[in-house]
C-alpha cells in the first residue's frame, strides 16, 4: 500500500527509522499532498486540511510496516488517507497535537529547504 513520507522519513535524510523504512520498502518516486508543513526543530509537522502542496516521496509498504511505523510517530501522528498530486491515494501521518508556540510555518512545502 501507498505511504507519502514528507519529513525525516525520507530517503535523503538516513536517520535509522528512514534507513529501516527504505530498506523494505519500494520507492515509487516524488509526489505532493496538500496540507500546511511546520518545521519543530527535528521533525516536520503536516497539517490537514490545507492549500499548500507539500513535498515528499511516496513508498510502497506493507502491513507490518506501518504497525511500527505507527508505533514510531506516537499519539503526535495520526495515520490518514490523502489525495496526492498525481492522482493517487496514500497514506500520510498527519500532525494531531498542538503545535508548539516555536513552530515555523515552511510555505514552500518542502521540508528539505531547511
């Protein structure tokens, strides 16, 4: 199933839970959701609904890796469906917490401009 990764899930960013995501699963290429992206420092944070068209990759997975990957993004994330810009659907973990006072609003959508 389709999961858009927009943040530290990335390819680019090789952190251990990027490596061990890209590891088994298979990369299908670049791709956009709409919502709004916050930079908190470490992590991105997106919110839906929104009017930005934010930046990111979408990766095949399957069952299993979204039951640690839901356990890795926590209470913070909620897991949901999203259109993207290519017409697909995916899965996308979507900011439910309060955003902190200190968060940065990325009107570009994209994550790796930091």
């Amino acid at each position: 199933m389709n999961l858009f990764v927009y943040g530290t899930l990335m390819r680019s960013e090789n952190g251990p839970m990027s490596r061990r995501l890209h590891a088994r699963a298979r990369w299908l290429g670049g791709d956009a959701c709409l919502g709004e992206l916050y930079d908190l420092g470490a992590y991105p944070a997106l919110i839906m609904p929104g009017a930005t068209w934010v930046s990111g990759e979408l990766v095949d997975v399957d069952d299993a890796d979204l039951v640690w990957l839901d356990a890795y993004e926590g209470f913070e994330y909620s897991r949901q469906f999203c259109l993207l810009h290519s017409g697909l659907q995916a899965w996308v973990y979507v900011y439910v917490a309060p955003l902190p006072e200190a968060a940065r609003h990325l009107s570009s959508g994209c994550w790796l401009e930091l």
